[in-house]
C-alpha cells in the first residue's frame, strides 16, 4: 500500500510519516510512505505546485493525507477553494483522502474548536475522513499531562506528539486498508 502526505512543518516534524509507516508494520501492514511538505504552507501552496498535482494523478496511492496550514490558518475561504481543486485530483484517483485536523498552540487551546470545525466541514463537503489528531491532542495533554507532546517551540510536536498523529490517523484509515 501506498500513502501520500501533502503538508508543511506539522507533516514533516521528526519524520512523522516514518512513524505512521512503523505503526503500519506493527500491525502488519507493508505501506509506502512520500511526502510533499513545505514549511508554513497550506492548502493553497499545494494546490499550485505541480509537484502536487502529478503524484496525486500518476503515484498511484491508496491514502492521500491533507494537512493545511496551522498557525495561523489563514482565511477559510482559501482553504477551502483549494482543497476543492486537490480534492479535484484526488477524485480521479483510487485514493482514499484524508484530512489531518491539526491541534492549536499551547497558549491558544480555545482555538482548536475553530481548527476542528473547519477540518470537519471540508470532510462533509467532500465526504472524506477526518483523522481528529487536535482533538486527541488536547485530550492526551489533560490526560496526561506528564507527556510533553509540544516541541520546545510550544506550536510543533515532540516526538511523543508526532507518535499520536501517526496513530491517529492510522486508526482513522485502518478499516479501510483491508
């Protein structure tokens, strides 16, 4: 299987997508893994690049993970109008699209509503998944506080924080990689 990740910082942080590989093998499961990231980009970076474009039609995946801009979001309207245009690319494919929901900075917790509403309402609007890792983020930082998800610049992850997104969105995709 292959899964194709299309992000910025939040994507690439201590290889998360390496991690997500490695809890796919854990469960026996042989996945591929690319990414397409560039720092402090969105949706709309992506949408332009031509790099994007051509491994969404021709790479042959079977997940393409989505993950926008975060701090700060920008303008939902940008977000959305190009996530219609990948979701485009994406609808020609056998791919399954999924949207990684990313989780506020540490002094910002209230804004994670907004983030979730926003992640929520593009999976509605292109009836795709929706992997809830800020939403399980910040249930894992009150349950346990002792774990330090956030990277020393309170807004990235730490490793233990890059761990939760890679499970996070395998247990998102795992029933449909049978």
């Amino acid at each position: 299987m292959r899964t194709l990740f299309i992000g910025n910082s939040h994507t690439y942080y201590n290889d998360m997508p390496k991690m997500f590989k490695d809890i796919c093998a854990e469960n026996g499961i042989d996945m591929q893994v690319t990414m397409l990231t560039k720092g402090g980009m969105g949706f709309d970076y992506h949408a332009e690049n031509e790099q994007t474009r051509f491994n969404i039609l021709f790479g042959d995946y079977d997940f393409i993970i989505l993950q926008h801009v975060a701090h700060p979001m920008g303008e939902y309207e940008v977000m959305e109008a190009a996530a219609d245009k990948l979701m485009g690319w994406i609808r020609q494919t056998k791919a399954v699209p999924c949207y990684y929901m990313t989780w506020a900075e540490e002094y910002n917790e209230g804004y994670q509503t907004e983030m979730s509403a926003r992640y929520r309402k593009l999976g509605e609007r292109h009836n795709c998944l929706v992997a809830p890792v800020g939403e399980k983020w910040w249930e894992e930082v009150h349950k346990h506080p002792e774990v330090d998800l956030f990277f020393t610049d309170r807004r990235h992850a730490s490793p233990a924080g890059s761990r939760l997104i890679a499970q996070t969105i395998f247990d998102t995709l795992k029933d449909k990689m049978k």
